[in-house]
C-alpha cells in the first residue's frame, strides 16, 4: 500500500524543513544608527534591501582580503597610495616617452605598497592598476623561481609597460635574467632564468645587461641627459636646429 501525502502537509513539510535551516544559519547583527548611515546609499540602491546590502558588502569584503591579505591591511591603502586618474592620451604620451628606459629602484618597491607581492603569480595583479592589459605568468616555482615565463595581452603599449615592470620585479627581487623577448601585435612573452650561484657583482651585472638589451635601449642615453644640463643646451645651439625642429617635430602649443 502506498502512503499518500496530501498538499497541505507537503506545504507543512517545506516550510518547517526552511525555518530551521535558516535557524540553524541565522546570525543576529547589531547594527548602531552611525553604522546605518554609512550603509545609507548601499542600501538605498537596494531599495531597502538590507540583505542585498549586506551581501554587496561581504563580497567587497572578501575581494579586499584577497587583494591585500587581510583587512587589517586593506585598511593601510589610503595611507599608501593616493590614486590619480589620467585621461588614454596623456597615458600614452607618458608611455611613449618612457619607451626603452628602465623604471628606477624605488619606483619597482612602489609596486608592493600597492599590492601584496610575495610570490611570482601575485605580480598578475599589476594589471588591475587601470592598464589595458591581461597577464599570466608561469614559474616552475612560485616562491623562488629558477625559469618564469610573462604573458601581457592588451594594447601594445600598455603591454610592453608591464612586460618591462614585471621583468624588472623579477630581476630586482628574484634575481632573475632576461632570456628572451618575443613581441608579438597583440601580446608580448618574456622568458626569464635564475641568474646562478655567481658573486654579487656579476649577479648585478648580468641582469643589468639583460634588461639594457630587452628594455632599454635608450635607458643610459636618456640617464644623461636627465641628470648633465649640458646636452640640451649643446643639441639646441647646433646651427639650424631650429629650423629643422620646425618640421620635424611638432610645435608646443598652438594659439
């Protein structure tokens, strides 16, 4: 004989089962009224919703402990970084200039005042900085690689930018030499070895000229001029320079 369950009992059933698994998952929160006000326009674009809200509000929660590490130092970033919005042109133009020149000491430790860099694939995250790019990198050890393989898709500029900071990153913290360079339309590989149980003046040495021939080609010319005021003067008085930069470059302003 077969045991018929008749609708209302089925109805009966459910709910019961549903209000104690929500009793068993349920979590009482005390919120204070200053706790509400800052939750004020969260809330008003779910229509006041406080479970919404407050889904939006664990889920930022648990990106930032991702991105950081911890809360404790997500909280640090305001202190550590004050970010700056640029439109695409003046981005290129900055790009463009610093073609072929190798970022400085401090600009790479820059780097990790941003992000939590510790191991090889955390510098994936450099492209969340606003670059038009997407990166992957491979190790065949992510704490301390002796081969590292780098992968920047995106905008050709955007991308030979991060190639040469990540690249740098590596030799600077892993001590890693730049093997090969392939670039591509689309994208750009740079394979990088371990530079070898070697004294520390080779070691610098090596990895130096690596990123010199891969990276920067114009880096020693443009050190130069930057730091001996004498080569600007001496390029602008060569007889007819001016008319030459009349047209072969682009005037400065234009009224």
């Amino acid at each position: 004989m077969y045991n018929y369950v008749y609708p209302y009992q089925l109805y009966l059933f459910l709910f019961t089962g549903l209000v104690n698994f929500y009793n068993m998952i349920r979590k009482n929160i005390s919120l204070y009224e200053e706790d509400m006000k800052k939750m004020e326009r969260i809330v008003e674009k779910y229509e006041g919703n406080l479970s919404a809200a407050m889904r939006e509000i664990i889920g930022f929660a648990h990106f930032m402990e991702r991105r950081f590490g911890s809360l404790e130092e997500a909280k640090k970033i305001e202190k550590r970084i004050k970010g700056v919005c640029i439109t695409n042109m003046l981005l290129n133009w900055f790009l463009m200039y610093t073609e072929a020149c190798l970022p400085d000491e401090k600009v790479l430790k820059s780097l990790e005042d941003i992000h939590a860099i510790t191991r090889v694939s955390d510098l994936e995250t450099i492209a969340d900085m606003g670059f038009a790019v997407d990166i992957k990198i491979s190790a065949d050890d992510d704490q301390n690689p002796t081969e590292a393989t780098i992968r920047v898709s995106g905008e050709s500029m955007h991308a030979e930018f991060i190639a040469k900071l990540t690249a740098c990153f590596l030799a600077e913290n892993k001590e890693m030499v730049v093997e090969e360079v392939s670039r591509f339309p689309t994208f750009i590989t740079v394979k990088l070895k371990s530079s070898g149980e070697v004294g520390r003046e080779t070691i610098y040495k090596v990895m130096r000229d690596s990123l010199l021939k891969y990276f920067g080609e114009r880096h020693v010319m443009m050190q130069e001029l930057l730091h001996k005021g004498v080569w600007n003067p001496m390029i602008t008085s060569v007889t007819e320079w001016n008319d030459v930069q009349r047209y072969k470059y682009p005037r400065l302003y234009r009224f």
